[in-house]
C-alpha cells in the first residue's frame, strides 16, 4: 500500500481524567492531525456566566502538557486570586476556576456570544497550545447529563462537585442527545477509508461515553465504521482507578467488573483491552480480548497501553481483511 494509502487515522472518544491519559498516549505514536479526538460535552455547563467545558479542558490541557497531574483536573502552577477575591465578595466558591483556567473560559463564553462554534473554538485553542490532534466536542448542540438520585433530579456538575458525588444514582439521562447532531469532521472521520481504528478511551461508561453515543445517529455510525473499534476497561479487578464509575454502576444495579463495561458497547466492539488482573473474565464476552497493563501512572503506561490497543485493532483488521 502506499503512503497515501496507509490506514493511519485513528479516532478516540474520551472524557475525563483516565481518557484524557491514554489520549495522550495515542498523541505519541499517532501523528499530528491523524489522531481524533472526540470529547464529551454532556458535563458542559455555565457558571457565573461562564460556559465551561470541564472534559474538553482536561483532554486539551493534558496533551498541551499544561495539565495539573496532582488534582487530575485544570493547570499546573496555577494560581487562585480569583477565587479568593470571589469568597470574600460572598460569591459561589464550590466550583474552583483557577486563574489561568478561567482565561479559557472567559474567552470561549465571549466567542461563543459572537456565534462561533464550540468546535471552532476548541480548535483554534488547541493550535495556540500547540496540540497537534484534532480535538473535536461529540457535537455543538447543546447536550448536558443529568442524574435521577434520592435527593431528585441534579445537573452532572451539582452532582459530581457541589455534592462530592454522595447521593446515590437511580437514573442517568442525556437531554438534547436524541436531537443533537454529530461533528461532521468526526463522521467524516469514521467513513474515512485511512481509518485505523476507533478507540472507546478507559472514561466512564455511563458519564463520558454514553453521553457520546447518545448523540442522534453517532453509535450507529461507529458501528459502521471502516476499521475495528477496541474498547479499553476502566475497571481493574472490580474497582475503578478514579471516579465514580464503580459507585453509579453498583447503585444502578450493574455489576461493577471489565466485562460489564465490555457489555455496555457489545453491539459497537470488535475487541476488548483489560487488565491482566481481569484475563480470567475474557471468555465471557465472545469477542478478541487483550489483556495489559492498563492502569497508567507514568507516561511510558501511557505510551505503552495505547500501542497495545493500536497492534489489537490492527491484528484484528488482518482477520477481518
């Protein structure tokens, strides 16, 4: 095949702290734009007037090396005076904008006003961070994941900060998903005959992914795509690495495992990456499983995991063809 020929397209859908990780590892052996990355905005919000875009901030900050790895959300070194200034002004402090944070944030909400795209705006951020992957929101219409609990309905970010996650889960529900419309770049991507593989990044199932594959028409179009789609667990041995996951999954009555996860996307997977500790679950799925180290705490894991995921959709592309 020649070069102009050669699949080397590769798209991942991610949200959050685990996807924005194997994200980056794909960015060091996929090259420049060949690497997609779809982000979930069902945690988008505004606060004090601010449109925020907490998953798409954490993946772009990440792969800009501009990311703070101790609290696994916002930047490095950054400084608080804003917030200060707020508390003392009596002002909401249960949503933390660092200074440097919210200068992204002020200039997306004042673009935003002036009708440009979220997806325009995500991309003209990444060129001046020096990103090299296309970093694509899952859509520009308006999706946001809200949560049935004990104490009723609560919006993702009311939930997930203001209530450190404590009010257990009944109902999880995509508003605006049956009628939002996928990012044509990243349909594109999925007809794209260079396609390599799509990759459903280790987030959380039912927070990161699911709001994406809500998106009217998208899981069917991953379904149909041109090259293998590989799913990575986000459980290891029962537990989730960060997060909630494990918590939400057990209060909806799911089974808190790698192979519940692998059930939830069963109808989109070719393939499955789970943790060593997990390797005695695969015959359960009826589908090629790859066991790995899968729990990324330096960069090489990270670098290392997403060539293992990379030489399993390749492997399985050679059966298929």
């Amino acid at each position: 095949m020649s070069a102009a020929g050669k699949r080397n397209l590769v798209v991942a859908l991610c949200g959050g702290i685990g996807g924005a990780k194997l994200a980056l590892g794909l960015s060091r052996v996929v090259p420049g734009d060949d690497l997609v990355l779809v982000g979930n905005t069902g945690d988008d919000f505004e606060h004090l007037g601010l449109m925020i875009s907490p998953d798409l901030d954490t993946i772009m900050y990440t792969l800009a090396g501009l990311n703070d790895p101790q609290r696994g959300w916002g930047r490095r070194n950054e400084t608080w005076t804003f917030m200060d200034a707020l508390a003392a002004l009596g002002g909401e402090t249960w949503f933390a904008l660092g200074d440097g944070d919210l200068a992204t944030h002020v200039e997306r909400t004042r673009r935003r006003a002036a009708g440009e795209a979220l997806s325009a705006i995500t991309a003209d951020f990444c060129r001046r961070l020096g990103v090299a992957a296309r970093l694509v929101p899952m859509t520009d219409d308006k999706v946001r994941t809200r949560l049935r609990t004990e104490e009723g309905w609560l919006d993702f970010q009311d939930y997930f900060v203001r209530r450190h996650c404590a009010p257990p889960v009944r109902e999880i529900a995509y508003d605006g998903a049956a009628s939002a419309r996928a990012h044509p770049d990243l349909l594109a991507a999925l007809r794209d005959p260079r396609l390599r593989a799509v990759v459903i990044c280790p987030s959380n199932p039912l927070l990161s992914i699911e709001p994406i594959l809500a998106v009217a028409g998208l899981r069917e179009a991953i379904a149909h795509a041109a090259a293998p789609v590989v799913a990575v667990s986000p459980i290891i041995g029962g537990r989730a690495v960060k997060g909630p996951t494990a918590k939400m999954m057990s209060e909806l009555g799911l089974e808190v495992s790698a192979v519940a996860v692998a059930r939830r996307y069963q109808d989109l997977l070719d393939g499955y990456v789970l943790d060593r500790v997990d390797a005695s679950e695969a015959e359960k799925l009826g589908i090629p499983v790859t066991p790995a180290h899968t729990l990324m705490t330096t960069l090489a894991d990270r670098e290392t995991l997403a060539r293992c995921v990379l030489a399993s959709a390749d492997a399985l592309a050679k059966v298929s063809a």
